[in-house]
C-alpha cells in the first residue's frame, strides 16, 4: 500500500517563523504513477480529461492512485509564504518517492 503525503506550511516572510502546519494522507491503493510536466503527450491527456479548464502549464506533476484518480500537485503560482512538499509513503511509513 501507498500514500501520498501532503505537507503544508505557512510561514511568516520577515521572519521565517512558521505560523501553521497542515499534513494530509492519501490512500493511493497497492499502485500508482506519477506523471510529471514535461509537456508529454501523456500528461497534457490527463490534464485534458480530468480537468480541461486548467492551465496544464501551472502543474508540476499528477499522481494517480490505483483507481485512476488523479492528484494535481503543485500549481505553480506567484511567490507565496506557503512551503509545499509531496512524498509517497510505503505502508511501514518508511518515503518510498519525493516528488
């Protein structure tokens, strides 16, 4: 079994203190891909089924889990104070995958 683990923090720019902290688990089943943005033919088909309104350039990389569901990660966006991280997990909790 996978999970894809979501970590996000807020933090103050003038200081660099962190002022919130959200982590979030996400069942991927016993399989899942990863599909990152290098404009392959691949991806801009994901982007286009699951959601056609965005902008395939503003995702770094779509995971989907073994149901075929897929995770748009990491919109790129202006300079924000939240940090974003993505890991796959193994079962054990042991990080199989930084994304």
């Amino acid at each position: 079994m996978y999970t894809l683990r979501m970590i996000r923090e807020k933090i103050d720019r003038d200081t660099g203190v962190e002022l919130s902290r959200s982590e979030t688990n996400i069942n991927l089943g016993n399989s899942y891909s990863v599909i990152k943005n290098t404009n392959t033919e691949e991806f801009l088909k994901q982007v286009k089924n699951f959601y056609p309104e965005i902008d395939a350039r503003k995702v770094r990389v779509i995971v989907n889990d073994e149901n075929n569901f897929a995770w748009f990660l990491d919109f790129i966006q202006p300079k924000t104070e939240y940090v974003e991280e993505f890991f796959i997990m193994t079962e054990n909790g042991k990080t199989f995958e930084r994304l």
